[in-house]
C-alpha cells in the first residue's frame, strides 16, 4: 500500500490541530522488504494485487525503479490502500490504516504463481489479519513445496491473527523474523534470548530472529542456541520500516549463502542506516552496508 508519513513533534491531542515539518508519499507495506531485499542483488517478485488508480501508478513506478517483477495482474474496480502514518521527533511511528486493492488477492491468483525448490517466500502477518485473504493465502501455503524457504513476520497485529492460522503458518515456517513485543507476546518471555528460544520449539525450523532496536537483535537455531548481534549506533530520524529492512536484508543475504551471524550484522547496519532518514523503504544498496561495516570493524 502507500505511506503517507508525516513528521511531526508530538501526537495531536484528541480534537486539535498540529503542524507537520516534512513530509512524504511513498510506497510501503510489502515494499519495504521487497526494496531492501532487491538492493542486496537479491531476484525479488511482488505476488500481490496492484488494484488500479494513482496509489497503484505510485507503487507500480516504485516496483519498477527496483526492477521488482509483478507476477498478478491488476485488477480495474480498486485502488490501493493507503496508510497514514505519523513520526514523532524521536521516530516513534504511529499508524492509521485504510485497506484497498492488496488485500483481495485471490486463490487463483496465487495458484497461478510459480514457486520453486530453493526460492524464499516471505509472508506478513497482515496477509492472515484480514479473514477473506488469509483463507487464501493459508490455503496455497499448504501447497507450497517443502523446498520453499519460508519467512515469516507476524507484525504488530500479531494477536489478531486466529490461534489455528497462526500455529499453522508458524508450524511451516522457516525463519521466524519479529520484534521483542512481539515475541513477548507469542511466548509469555520478556527476555529476547529466551523467547527466542522458546519460539524455536514452535516454529523456525532453521532459526528465529527477535530484533530489539538499539540493543540489536538475537537469533537462536536449532543446533546453535541463542546468540545476540549488536546494533549499528546512529541518529535516529524514523523507524518506519526498519524491521521490513532488517528481513529484506537478512533473507537476501541467507539466499545469497552468506553466515547467519554475518547476514545479521549486515542486516542491522542496513536498518540502522534506514532510520537515520525519513521513510519506510530507505535501505541503502549492498555497497554502501559492506564500506560501513569495514570501517565498523
């Protein structure tokens, strides 16, 4: 769907007014990861429905920039959605959401998609929040070659999926890729590395991945245990977005062959760099993460 992000001091008050100091329209949702995972060198595909009108001209144009191949074909009756969202100055991000086109994919769309052995298939948990499209998408992930490399984010809605959808698409899930509220909310665990762990039993087959912002991240794997990742210091202007970054680059760098620990490095200089500028899909290129890491280290 598209951003619309708005910079400002602080939240309004209930039934006041308050002055943006920037601005930006911009694709987002699905597209944060896609851009990040594409400027890793990584071969990305949008299966997902465009809609028709000028949000769909926007992400269309923005999809082609990154040479990110569309695999459905736009449908006329529906425009994108649109979500609003509001940045206070210590990038706190606050979200009004309108759904559109991108949640009425259809089983036959899906089905008509090829997926192949070794191909990586990233899932949100937006994809099960909405009854009519996680019906389909939970269907054709039943389908789905064992093959397939899949990734999955719950997202801040996470306990809005059903319990059943959620523990099946978990159950199938490869990489389990969320944020510290999240998995304290799926495990009852407050500390990253425990939860990570006890998440592992349910889910991730080849890992889990708990990002906690300044603190880094940590993952755990079935034969490694648990281990953290620092984060990359920088100015913080938005963190919109930066978990989408952190799985785009991590799981372009997983396809790419690269060491867990090493994709993970890189994937939190590649979020850190993104927060240091206002909107969502600003991961930098792979060039530009490798020179920050050399001179890091």
């Amino acid at each position: 769907m598209l951003d619309l992000v708005l910079k400002i001091t602080d939240l309004p008050l209930r039934g006041s007014d308050s002055l943006a100091t920037d601005r930006l329209v911009t694709a987002g949702g699905g597209f944060n990861a896609m851009s990040a995972a594409a400027r890793q060198g990584m071969a990305v595909t949008y299966v997902g429905q465009l809609g028709n009108g000028p949000f769909a001209d926007i992400a269309l144009e923005a999809l082609r920039h990154e040479a990110i191949d569309v695999a459905v074909p736009a449908r006329d009756d529906q425009d994108l959605g649109l979500c609003v969202v509001l940045v206070e100055d210590d990038g706190e991000r606050t979200f009004v959401t309108s759904p559109g086109a991108e949640g009425t994919l259809s089983a036959s769309e899906l089905l008509s998609v090829g997926i192949a052995d070794g191909d990586f298939v990233f899932l949100s948990g937006y994809n099960f929040v909405y009854p009519a499209i996680g019906a389909q998408t939970i269907t054709w992930l039943r389908q789905l070659p064992v093959a397939v490399v899949v990734a999955f984010d719950p997202g801040p809605r996470v306990l809005d999926i059903p319990d059943g959808i959620l523990h099946e698409v978990m159950a199938r899930t490869d990489w389990f890729l969320c944020n510290a509220s999240e998995a304290t909310s799926l495990s009852g665990e407050a500390v990253a590395s425990v939860s990570a762990k006890k998440l592992l039993e349910l889910t991730g087959s080849r890992g889990v991945v708990v990002r906690s912002g300044a603190l880094g991240c940590v993952a755990a794997q079935a034969h490694g245990g648990a281990f953290e990742v620092p984060a990359f210091a920088i100015e913080v202007v938005d963190t919109n977005g930066a978990g989408d970054v952190h799985n785009g680059v991590l799981l372009a760098e997983l396809a790419r062959g690269t060491d867990v620990i090493e994709a993970l490095r890189r994937a939190n200089v590649g979020a850190a760099i993104a927060i240091s500028t206002l909107g969502p899909a600003t991961c930098p290129p792979r060039d530009v993460i490798s020179a920050r890491l050399a001179a890091s280290f």
